[in-house]
C-alpha cells in the first residue's frame, strides 16, 4: 500500500483524493479429507486473504491511463468503478 500511495502521489494525485474505502482480513481455511472412512480432521486456518480497497478521485481524467498504469505496476490487482 505505500508503494501505490506513493505512486499515485508521482501521477499528481493529492493526498486529499485518496483513502482507504475498505478494510477486510478473512482466514482460509484448510478442510481435510478423509479417502479411508476414517474421520476426517477439523478444518483448520492455513493463512489469511486481507483485501484493503483505495479510492483514488482523478480530477483530471487525461492522467487516467497513466494513474492506471502506475497502479498496476504497484502492486494493484483489481481497478472497479472506473
């Protein structure tokens, strides 16, 4: 998240136009199977899938391809609501 906030601050957006709109940490689990009729063991948490959504307002919409391009070659992995 600092390496995208820090990009798009070098594309000319303001601090004032960018912020965290959601925040979500959500375990994954691991269920085993049991391939024998043994019972199979209690599923347990193997990691966790966080997710923290920007909303970035471009104010200039000729910069839109480049504050899309620095955002992916930050680490971005999902643009919504263009």
């Amino acid at each position: 998240m600092t390496a995208l906030f820090a990009s798009l601050k070098t594309a000319g957006i303001a601090d004032k136009d960018m912020q965290t709109a959601n925040f979500n940490v959500q375990p994954v689990y691991v269920r085993p199977r049991s391939n024998n009729g043994a019972p199979a063991k209690p599923p347990f948490i193997s990691g966790y899938r966080v997710t923290n959504d920007v909303s970035v307002l471009i104010r200039d919409l000729k910069k839109l391809g480049a504050v899309l391009d620095k955002a992916v070659s930050a680490g971005s992995n999902r643009i919504n609501s263009v």
